[in-house]
C-alpha cells in the first residue's frame, strides 16, 4: 500500500548487460507506468469492460470455453482465481506485514480511528446484505459487500484528488490494509473445508523454510521461487483456498532493512513484482471473473442478491466506515488528522464502496451459477455506483483545498 521503492540497484557488470539488450528500457518504461496507480486502475477497469462486452456478445459461449480451456492441470479461470490472485494477495501481505511493523499500523493511537472505520465498513454492509435475504433470499453471499478493491479505490484518489491532504490517502490507505486482512480471515475460514492435513503440513514445513532463509538474508529469486510454487501448490492441495498461500509468504518477508541495505527484501520484492500483478495477474483475474451474461430485465433489481450486494457496497460501506469513524472520536481520545475534515471522509467512505476484484472472487467462492453471476452483476452495478458517488464528492472537497491552499 506504500510507494514503491525508488532505490537504484548497483551498478553491475551483469546489470549494465541487461539494460543494454535490446528492449530493457522499454521494459523498465513499462515496469514504472505500470507502477503508478492511475494506469493500474484504467487497466483493471478497461479489462473489466472487455470481458462484460465479450460476454454479452454473440460470441459468448467463446468466452465460456476460455474461460474452461484447460491450462496443464488447471481451467485458466481457477489459474486466475487461484495462481494470479496468489500473487496480488503476496503483495497485500507484504503491504500488511510493513503497515503492522514500521508502518501506519504500528502505531496503535494514529491506526485506532481508520481501523474503527474499517471494522464498521465491513460489519454494516454484512449486516445490509443478511437483512434484505433474511426473508427467503439467499444468505451465503453475506460477505461480497464486505471488500475494498484498492487498486481502484488509489487511482480515483490520485485523479480527483491531486489537491486532497496526503494525509487523507493515508487514511485511506491504513483503512485499505484492515479491509484486505478482513478478506484475507473470512477466504480462510468460512470457504476452507475438508481441510488435507498433509499437503497443509508440507505447505507449512516450505513456508518455514521460507522465514528461516529470509532470516538468513540469503538473497536471489532463483531460490525463493520454487519454495512459493511449492507452496502455493500445497496450500492448494489441502482444500484452503490457495490465495492464502501468497499472504503466508507475504508476512514471513523481512521487512526492516539491515545497516548495510538501502531497502529491506519487502521493498525490493514489491517494486519488482507490483508491475506484474497490476499489468498481468488481477486484469488476467478480471478478464476471468467479470464477464457476466447480463440477462433477467427487471428480475436483477429485485433479486435479493442484486439488492444486498449493491446497497452493501453504495449504503453499507459509506455508512459503516462513518459511523465507525465517528463513534470512535466520540467514545475515545482518538481524532481525525487536523488537515481532514468530516466531508473528506465522506468522498473516502464512498470510495471504500468499490469492491471489484476481492468481491468478485468471494462472490465466486459464495455461489455457482445463477446466482454467482447475480453477485457479480451487483458487485459490478454497486462499484460503479460507488465510486461515481465517490468522485462527485472528492471533486468537490479537491476545489475546496485547491482555493484554501492558494488564498
């Protein structure tokens, strides 16, 4: 959730090869575009739409035979759901392990008030989504609403926002962090079951070996590697959903550099692999996920999944993350940054409401046919909405502090 490493590599014999072979800069130029969160939200948001429109064309059934067209032992949407999003959750725990550690979350008095929010953004629209299938509807999809996607959530910030407090995006961003580990819980135990204790032993015994070698500051990804795989492929194995595999490993990287380092492997790992999952691994996802046969008419505005999901997202997510905010100022000594008004948390809440990627996935995890591609036509409506909100208000709060700024 921090920016990116900026540090230059040593200069290297090896190193000054690579650059000069043909086409190193402009993989470096890509790695860095890539890198900023406006391009990775526009990509994610274009691949979006791509897979909506290939579904609802006439070559749909196309689309439903990629999305099956075995890939070695593997259909490419569970390498999607299962292998790419590996890879963004191993960035999500590297960001939560440095958050924890040296960053927003380690200290407990600043965290207390985005956390509060985070909390509440999660249990409000859980509790919208139980109340309107409470009455013969279908409960299992209680925690779709519940995720932030912050890839988009950063690059509607970074558009609307340029005059915003930077104190606001931390905000922002610690409240993010919370989110992803709430995601991270329910992924873990409410969709594992029929655990293989086995594989999940193996699992364990690479992810150990994983801590002991980082610990030894042993470096080079030729070793690490074949340790995730192996990993990843357990985890998979044992019935808990392989996902977690990339979080395991994300909060075993070392995250305080040593006296002699300039960045810390988390730093290094993050920089170099951010551009990867932002460009390949969650638009792969999407590409995946989110083409959804929009078809029922007016049966979608009532169906009580449609309905639950969306105003779980619109309502649940605004309205939680206020009130866990606000109560938290009000019964504890805890108060909002001096630069960030009520109003600024307002546009942040209703950001908070876009909730593509982790929803997508829990709404696959939550149901099979019809009904999955119901919470995904909602999780799709309700971001929408949610972030459309979210601009109107942040636009206006942006003008608000351009003209104090220059007064």
């Amino acid at each position: 959730m921090t920016p990116p490493c900026s540090a230059t590599p040593p200069d290297t014999p090896l190193r000054r090869l690579v650059l000069a072979a043909p086409g190193a800069h402009e993989g470096r130029v890509l790695a860095d575009i890539l890198r900023q969160e406006t391009v990775g939200g526009a990509v994610l948001l274009v691949v979006a739409a791509v897979a909506v429109a290939w579904a609802n064309s006439p070559w749909g059934d196309a689309y439903e035979s990629f999305q099956e067209l075995y890939l070695g032992p593997l259909t490419l949407e569970h390498w999607a759901a299962d292998g790419g999003l590996a890879l963004f959750f191993f960035i999500a725990g590297l960001e939560l392990k440095r958050e924890v550690t040296v960053g927003s979350l380690s200290n407990a008095a600043d965290a207390l008030v985005p956390v509060a929010a985070a909390v509440a953004g999660m249990v409000v629209p859980a509790g919208i989504y139980l109340a309107v299938n409470a009455a013969g509807g279908d409960l299992g999809g209680w925690a779709v609403p519940m995720a932030t996607d912050i890839a988009f959530a950063l690059a509607v910030l970074a558009v609307v926002g340029r005059s915003l407090p930077a104190s606001l995006r931390a905000f922002l961003l610690t409240l993010a962090v919370v989110d992803d580990l709430g995601a991270i819980l329910v992924i873990a135990t409410v969709f594992t079951s029929g655990v293989a204790l086995l594989p999940l032993a193996g699992a364990a015994g690479f992810a150990a070996l994983y801590a002991l070698l980082q610990r030894r500051r042993l470096r080079g990804w030729y070793v690490y590697l074949p340790i995730a795989l192996a990993t990843w492929w357990l985890v998979y194995n044992s019935g808990v959903h392989a996902t977690i595999a990339g979080v395991a490993l994300g909060l075993l990287t070392r995250v305080r550099p040593d006296e002699h380092e300039v960045d810390s492997p988390a730093e290094r790992i993050e920089h170099r692999l951010r551009p990867l999952s932002a460009g390949f691994a969650v638009p792969f996802f999407a590409l995946m996920s989110a083409g959804v046969a929009v078809s029922g008419g007016s049966g979608l505005v009532t169906d009580p999944i449609v309905v639950g999901v969306v105003l779980g997202l619109l309502l649940g997510k605004t309205v939680g993350v206020l009130a866990g905010a606000w109560v938290v100022t009000k019964l504890t000594r805890a108060e909002l940054d001096s630069e960030i008004a009520w109003r600024d948390i307002v546009g942040v809440a209703a950001l908070s409401g876009v909730g593509f990627t982790v929803s997508l996935l829990i709404a696959d995890l939550s149901f099979d046919g019809g009904p999955a591609a119901a919470a995904k036509t909602a999780v799709i409506a309700g971001s929408l909405l949610s972030g459309t909100f979210a601009t109107l208000v942040l636009r206006r709060r942006n003008l608000h502090h351009r003209s104090r700024d220059t007064a």
